[in-house]
C-alpha cells in the first residue's frame, strides 16, 4: 500500500488534535472527580478498576469522535480489522459476564463494583464503539455510492 495514501490531510490532524484534546481533559475530570470521592469515602470500585475504566471511558469517547469525524484511520485504511477484534472482545466478555452472573456474580458488593460488574461496564463500553465504527462504516460506503 502506498504511503501516501495512510497520511491524515490537515483538516484531519486538527481534528484528531482536538478529539485528543477532548480526551485528555476527559480522563484529567474524572481523575479529579474519582479522587474528590475517594476523599469523600465515596469507594465505588476498588482502586484497580477505578482507573482502568476512567481511561476505557476516555479511550471509549475518544474512540466515537474518531468514527464520527471519519478520523479513526487514514485514507485508505479499512476499519474492518480493527472492529472485527473489538466485536470479537466484546462477545468474549459478554459471555464471560453471563456464565459468571449465571453461577452467582454480583455486579455490586459490599457498596463497590466488583471485577464482574466492571467487565459488564466494558462490554458496554467497547459495544458503544464498535457499534459507532460500524454505523460510521455503512455511512461512509453509502456516500461512496452516492458519489458513484
């Protein structure tokens, strides 16, 4: 493949700068919001997987305004590979979750999400990516047919 054909245009690098942008100030309020809570007392999660869903919440937000700005890849690049493997994980969770749930898990213990609420919490965060990739894709093909 030629390389001039996976480069961003300008009007392409200004927008990933501000959805980078966008992303950062995201993690750095929930960062400074989880830790006024955990100030407070306020313990939803334990520590471990208060951070890692703040930044797949990030990466979740910033992941949507790629699609949606048709930002994620660079000209020429399909999203196929990469929305196969976060469907393919978002399948593996959701079953794990459900055989977990099936023989007792709870989402909520003792006040506090527990490692099985939080693997729901990221199926349904990768599901919403995924699910915006794929509406992003068909989007993009319909206008090329347009165009055609």
């Amino acid at each position: 493949m030629n390389k001039e054909k996976k480069e961003f245009d300008e009007r392409q690098i200004e927008i990933r700068k501000n959805i980078f942008k966008h992303g950062f100030l995201i993690t750095l309020i929930a960062l400074l919001l989880n830790a006024f809570l955990n100030d407070q007392g306020i313990v939803w999660a334990s520590v471990f997987y208060q951070n890692i869903l703040i930044f797949v919440l990030s990466i979740t937000i910033v992941s949507i305004e790629f699609h949606m700005h048709d930002v994620y890849f660079g000209r020429g690049i399909s999203r196929a590979p990469i929305l196969g493997i976060m469907g393919f994980c978002v399948i593996v969770l959701a079953v794990l979750s459900g055989i977990h749930f099936a023989n007792g898990a709870a989402f909520v213990a003792n006040g506090e999400l527990t490692s099985d609420g939080a693997g729901v919490i990221f199926c349904v965060l990768f599901l919403v990516s995924v699910t915006c990739g794929i509406i992003q894709s068909l989007r993009s093909k319909q206008a090329e047919k347009i165009m055609k």
